[in-house]
C-alpha cells in the first residue's frame, strides 16, 4: 500500500511514522474567487502534479487507486483514469467536497460514510461508513477505563477539537472548568488543546486549586485516542468525519460544535445526522460558551437514562466494518 498527499497536509507527518510510503506532490488549494493570485500559483501546482502522478502511477502500475478527495486527489484520480487505472472514491462527510464531486464521474465505485451523502451521486454509490482505526473496534469500555486507571463510579469527559485542537472549545471549557469540577465531585475531564493553546492550558492548570487539578489532565496532543474515547462517558468535539465515526463506534454520547468555516459548512450536516439518530447534541459555534456547556453537561450528568439512550443511538448507527465495507468493494473492482 502506498499513499499520495501533499507537504501541506498532516499526512507528511503522519504516515511515514505508521511505516508506510508517501509520495509528496505540489499541489494546493484553488481559492474560492476565481480572479485571485493565488489560482494561478495552484493551477501551476495542479498541471505539475498532475504529470508528476502520471509518472508515479506508471512507474508503481497500482491494481486500485481509493481517493478521499481534497486538492490532492485530483491530479491522481484523474493520472488513473488516463491510464485505465479502477478507481474507488472514498467520501467521508454528508455533503461531497467539490473533488469529490467533480472526480465521480471517473469513479468505479463510491462509498459514503453518511447516508445522506448518497444522494449527490448517481451511480454505484454505497454506504460504507467512515473507516475506523483496528483499536476502535478491538478495545471494550472496560478495559479502556482499567488502561486510565478509571474507576466505574467515576465520570470522564473528553474535549477534542481535532489534531489541531479548538480554540472556541478550549475557551468555552475553560470559562466554567472549576464550576464544573467542583458542582460534580466524580467528574475528571481529559482536554486535548493543541499546541496553539498548550502555554494557555498551562497557566489554567497552575491557577486551579490543587484539589482540582489532580482531575484535570490537559495535554496539547494525544496518539491514545482509542483508549480516552472508549473510556468517556460524554465527549466534546467538532464535527469532523473521523471524530464522528470514532465516538459512535465506542458509543460516546456527544456534544458536537461544528467548524462554522468547513467547505459548504459541511459538519453542521454532519453532526445534525447523528443529532437526528439521537446520539448527539448539536451547539452553533458562535453560540458555545463556558454557560451553555456547564448547562448542557449538568443536564446530561444529571440524566442517566438519557445518557444511556444516546450511548445506544450511537451504536445503532455506527458502522464499526466500514473498513471491511470499503476493502471488499475495493477487491471487487480492483484488477487482481
């Protein structure tokens, strides 16, 4: 298995350390307005690229190309089917980027992590799921808390904004942090911030009292994902595909603040189809605050039956062989 990005993207980081190869191209982003500098640097970017995915494509001679889309796809997509190459789109959010769009009518086969996806495509599309990490589904709640030495009278809450972190999120549980350790006594809280907001989670941490800090674990990054998702009992997070995917394969009830600033506001949708099943609770950025999060997380604490009904809304939709979903249509097509 090979992978294709670009040096913008994490995957420059993020793959070499799994073991696997990375072929970097130059290509970048189109803006939004036509008449911009910046098309014309990424319409150079694109064209280079694209001869650049031609050669690596002859050169490696693949059986399959599986696409997520995003800028980086294009050159590659479009390099197999010049050269007669199948090709399995993979979309993860419920509106399609505009690659995604664009790319389909070279597409094999579709699959789409949510089921209202399907229906800006008019062929071959399938309903697949979003592809999980192997420790989603092998790990078990249980054994998650024992790894974090949780015990079961204890509540955990997980703040994630994406490997990057959020700031809104950071902002919003840091203006009712102590309210909230100290109105619920079982609760400990796990706050991934991001380096951008890691020197701030410092100064927090210094200024709690030490009672309170001993429940409060911050970090700037975390690769134990699996383990912290697993082991909550209530998580805040954005709205991206993978967060999502994540959360409802463990069974985490959630309180989801889209990126307002997403391609086409994409997880709004995304998070308001998990917030239909049940599953979630769906805050407006511009509207999550310290007093809006201390009411929601009292209301949920306070309830376990609804918990408990958010945490089956999330398994009942979760698609824990999406990735077994997304291979065997794969095979299928691929030239074996």
């Amino acid at each position: 298995m090979v992978f294709v990005g670009t040096s913008l993207g994490l995957e420059k980081e993020l793959i070499p350390k799994l073991g696997y190869d990375l072929h970097l191209l130059s290509a970048r982003p189109f803006p939004k307005a036509i008449f911009n500098p910046a098309s014309a640097l990424a319409a150079v970017a694109a064209l280079v690229s694209s001869l650049r995915a031609l050669m690596l494509l002859k050169k490696l001679k693949p059986v399959l190309v599986l696409s997520i889309g995003g800028y980086a796809s294009v050159p590659v997509v479009w390099a197999s089917h010049t050269l007669n190459i199948p090709v399995v789109i993979l979309e993860p959010n419920s509106i399609p980027g505009r690659a995604n769009r664009k790319l389909a009518k070279w597409a094999d086969a579709i699959c789409v992590a949510f089921k209202s996806a399907m229906r800006f495509f008019k062929d071959n599309v399938n309903y697949t799921g979003m592809p999980v990490r192997r420790q989603f589904k092998t790990l078990t709640r249980e054994r998650a808390r024992d790894l974090l030495v949780v015990g079961d009278e204890i509540l955990m809450l997980l703040v994630f904004g994406g490997s990057k972190g959020a700031r809104r999120l950071n902002m919003a549980l840091w203006e009712t942090l102590e309210k909230l350790l100290l109105g619920e006594p079982r609760l400990i809280i796990h706050h991934i911030c991001g380096i951008h907001g890691w020197n701030e989670a410092q100064a927090i941490l210094r200024n709690l009292p030490s009672a309170l800090r001993q429940r409060y674990f911050v970090r700037p990054y975390r690769d134990d994902m699996p383990v912290l998702i697993h082991a909550s009992d209530i998580a805040v997070s954005r709205a991206g595909a993978s967060s999502i995917a994540e959360l409802l394969v463990a069974g985490v009830p959630s309180i989801l603040v889209p990126y307002p600033y997403a391609m086409d506001d994409h997880q709004r949708y995304n998070a308001l189809e998990v917030e239909r099943a049940g599953a979630a609770v769906v805050v407006p950025d511009g509207e999550f605050d310290g007093e809006l999060l201390y009411q929601l997380l009292s209301q949920l604490i306070a309830c376990k039956h609804l918990l408990n009904k958010m945490r089956e809304a999330a398994l009942s939709i979760a698609m824990p062989d999406a990735a077994e979903r997304v291979t065997n249509i794969a095979l299928g097509i691929a030239r074996l």
